[in-house]
C-alpha cells in the first residue's frame, strides 16, 4: 500500500527535530536522539504492562472454558 503526501509531512517534521537538536548542541555533527522523560516512559510501559494483563487474563478465561 502507498501513501502518497506523508512523506513529505514526515520528511519535514524530522528536518524540525534535527534542527532542534543542532540548535541546542550546534559544535555536534552527530544527530543525537531526544531524551525520553520519566514520565513519559512510565506512561507508555503502563500501557504495555496492561495490554499483556489483558492478554494474559483473556487467554485464562479462555483456558477455564476449555477445562470446565
């Protein structure tokens, strides 16, 4: 499947990130990644932990099911 237009949007968005990072740390050649806050990383781990929970938890009741 080929979107076409996104990349363009995408293209653009990381020459921003780029020169973001380069203003903040101009002697650099390297591109360094962003760091990820705390935060944020607790965030999306929650969402992991609970998306296996619910995994986890559907293939028990499905296991009960069979057994019972």
């Amino acid at each position: 499947m080929i979107v076409v237009g996104t990349t363009r949007a995408w293209s653009s968005i990381e020459q921003v990130q780029d020169q973001r990072i380069r203003v903040a740390n101009p002697q650099s050649k390297e591109v360094q990644m962003p760091t990820m806050t705390n935060s944020r990383r607790k965030r999306i781990q929650a969402r992991q932990r609970k998306a296996a929970n619910d995994t986890k938890r559907l293939a028990k009741v499905a296991k009960k099911k069979r057994n019972a």
